[in-house]
C-alpha cells in the first residue's frame, strides 16, 4: 500500500477534518503517524489561515514539505486548509511544486486527489490522531458572527450545525474505539442548533452525547458570550459527564473595544454572566482568551482589562497581540495605530498578572483528591488530567510511580484509565500529585 501522511496545522477544528479524511482513505493507504520520519508517497497538509503567525507557519510547513519532494521522501504534496481557502488564486503561483491545492468547506475533492471515491456511510467515522482515550467533537461548522478582526466567517463560511443524530452515531463510534473524553468544539459551540432546530441546542446535544455508553467526560470548548444559553450551565451542574469546564473567550471588558470589535455584549453583562457562572455551577473552571492592542484599545481600557482580570480571576487565560487581517472589517475600517512595541508589553503585563492567579489557583488545590484520566507514562511519571484539565491548552498534573500503591500493575497499561490522585504540589501551570487509589 502507498503510504500517507499528514501534517496538521492550526486548532483543533483542522485536527478533526484531518480525521475524517483520513477515515475516508484508511483502507487505501498506509497511514503513517505526522512526525515520523521515513520517505511516504503522499505528504497531505492541512494549514491554518487565521492570523499572520498561523499564516507564516502554514506557509513554512508547505516549503518543507517541497523540499521534501524535491529530496525524494515525498512523491506528491497536496495541501488544504483555511490558508488554501483564503489564497485559493495565489498560492499556486507562489508555490507551483505542490501538486493540488484544495480548500477548507468540502473535504471531498481531497478524498478523491487521493484516489478515492467518498462514501457518505463514512461521514461520521475518524481515523484518530489524537491518544485512543479522548477525541474532539466538531459540532458545526462556520460561523454568523462578524467580529471585526476575524477572518473565519469569509474562509469557512456561515454557520452550518452537524445534524444531532449524526454526532450522537460519531460519539458511539468513538466511544467503541475506546474514546472516554469527548472535547465539544466548533467556531461558537452556543450557536449550535439556531439553523437546523431554530433553537440553541447545545444543552440538548449535551444529554444525548452523555448517554453514549463508554463516554465519562464531556468538554465544552468556544463558546460566545453573547446570549449565552444558560440551559448549558445546568448541564454542568446536574450532569456528572459534563465537566465543570468552560473555555469562553472574551477578548475584552471595555465597552469602548468590544463595540470596535462587533462582540455584541457590553463590560457589565460579561460582568454579570461571569458571576452567574460562578453561582450556577460552584467550582466551575473559567478558560478565557484576550486580544490586547486592538484598534481603539487606549489606556484606560487597557487599564479596565487588568482590573476585571483581578477581579474575575479566570483559572485559565490566553491572550494575544490584535493582527490586522485583510478582508475584515477592521483591517477595512480602523488604523492599526498601536505599535508592537507597546503591544508586547501589554501582553506581558497582562500575561505576568495571569501567571500570579494561576499561581494562587494551583496552589489552592494542593492536598485536594481528584479524579484524573492518564494520558501518558514517561521516565516513571504519570501525565495526567482532571475534568478542569483540557488537553494541549492547559497544564499538567504529573504524578510519580509509586509500586506501594499501584503494586505490579503494568504502568503503560493505565494510560487511558481514570484514577484518584492527592495534589501535593504546583507551580503557575503544573501540578504534582501523588496516586491514592487505582
């Protein structure tokens, strides 16, 4: 058989349309795991359009993967993605080794470059390449927002919700194959629902996805704050599979920016739904993500993102330097006045205020027992994470061989399985901890 392998670049969303070609394909070729080294017939590219860093790493991975072809360890190189949508009429030119160019809406032209014919029976099947024990759970794709600096709406276009039946089938299948963790993603995970049932259905999709025998954990990641439906937070407080988890980006507190950027929420409504989460789900853990710098953004308002950060004291937090990106609204109608250099060190300040909270929650869970899935075993030590624990995002909790506890059980035969740990140290992104029961 040929041999394919991919390389997978961007968010999660990209991960999981990589699997789904690749389930497309699995009988046809040998599938050879992205970052082994050897010669393949077919090195097959996905790439992330969004911001300029995604862009310049995109484009780098394309030219080592010429150069690839050109050195004899790849036959045919063919790329797809958000950045191939984005310069569908350019990047041919630019770029003429690669041997076809497809986009990031239909998958199906590159099932069939790679000489196959789609099966429509396998549209909720995944080859997976994430460990056997979690999966990502692509919810709809697209979105109907149009936040000023983003670029997503015009490169993977509007908002189009997976049928409920459909993802409930993928969730069997993926629970078969051993999955216990389902990480629910799409471009806004609240809008799921508004174009198929004429309702927001996320909480809904949550109750059957958790009836799915094998599945323990349930995630939910990207969801907007604006009109967000609180059934969900119930699902988090009632449901035990739904993890007391929210990755809820907010970009901003000022009412001044978040009116620049198109977010349609207010600095005392954020305000608001932050504490209700807070009450409505005691112990929830809060990720969020800010763009410092953007267009408008003075020092005052900048000031305000500090202070709510104190106050909201998220457990998790991202942030990032506003990217002008053409064909947005804001690259279209607003100056990017603000330099780099006084947008680093707004990221740094920002960034230095999150490590000292991240700091103080870590060490607020030292001589607590919890439940944690095992994701590796290295050099004696255990890589782990609890339900406020998402993978590749957040930190780690690591915890050391200990033979009087686990007895002769095989260490590598726990990864994947679920055991009880005592916190008995951290730092600003790890904890350590120590097993108490397997």
């Amino acid at each position: 058989m040929k041999k394919l392998q991919t390389v997978t670049l961007g968010c999660s969303k990209n991960k999981v349309d990589t699997e789904h070609i690749l389930s497309q394909v699995a009988d046809h070729y040998e599938i050879v795991p992205e970052g082994e080294d050897i010669p393949v017939d077919v090195l097959l590219l996905n790439t992330c359009g969004f911001i300029g860093d995604a862009k310049e790493e995109s484009v780098q991975a394309v030219l080592e993967a010429v150069e690839k072809k050109k050195r004899g360890e790849a036959s045919e190189v063919l790329v797809f993605g958000c950045l191939s949508q984005r310069y569908a009429s350019e990047l041919p030119e630019l770029i003429p080794e690669v041997d076809g160019w497809f986009g990031a809406r239909d998958l199906a032209p590159v099932v069939e470059a790679l000489g196959v014919e789609p099966d429509p029976c396998r549209s909720v099947q995944r080859h997976l390449t994430t460990p056997s024990h979690y999966a990502y759970l692509k919810i709809s794709e697209g979105c109907d927002r149009r936040c000023s600096y983003c670029a997503i709406p015009f490169i993977r276009g509007a908002h189009k919700s997976v049928p409920m039946e459909d993802l409930v089938e993928e969730a069997r299948l993926l629970a078969e194959k051993g999955v216990k963790e389902l990480i629910i993603i799409a471009q806004d995970t609240t809008y799921y629902g508004l174009d198929l049932y004429r309702r927001r259905a996320l909480a809904e999709l949550l109750q059957k996805l958790s009836e799915v025998d094998g599945i323990e954990w349930i995630r939910i990641h990207y969801s907007y704050p604006a009109s967000f439906p609180e059934d969900v937070l119930d699902q988090m407080a009632d449901n035990p599979k739904v993890c007391r988890y929210m990755d809820i980006p907010l970009q901003h507190i000022s009412d001044k920016v978040l009116d620049n950027m198109h977010r349609h929420v207010t600095g005392a409504w954020t305000r608001e739904l932050i504490k209700r989460m807070r009450e409505r789900v005691p112990g929830v853990v809060l990720r969020t993500t800010m763009i410092v710098g953007h267009p408008g953004e003075g020092k005052r308002d900048f000031n305000e993102l500090l202070e709510f950060v104190r106050e909201a004291r998220f457990e998790r937090l991202g942030a990032f330097k506003y990217s002008e990106e053409e064909g947005t609204f804001g690259a279209d109608n607003f100056k990017d006045s603000i330099t780099k250099r006084v947008k680093q060190e707004r990221l740094d300040e920002l960034m230095n205020l999150q490590s000292e909270i991240s700091l103080a929650y870590n060490q607020s869970r030292v001589g607590s027992e919890v439940k944690v899935i095992v994701d590796d075993f290295n050099d004696g030590v255990f890589v782990c994470r609890s339900e406020f624990e998402s993978p590749d995002v957040d930190g780690e909790i690591l915890v050391r061989h200990d033979a009087s506890v686990m007895g002769d059980i095989d260490p590598y035969s726990l990864v994947g399985e679920f055991i009880t740990v005592r916190v008995v140290g951290a730092d600003e992104y790890d904890l350590i901890a120590e097993p108490v029961e397997i």
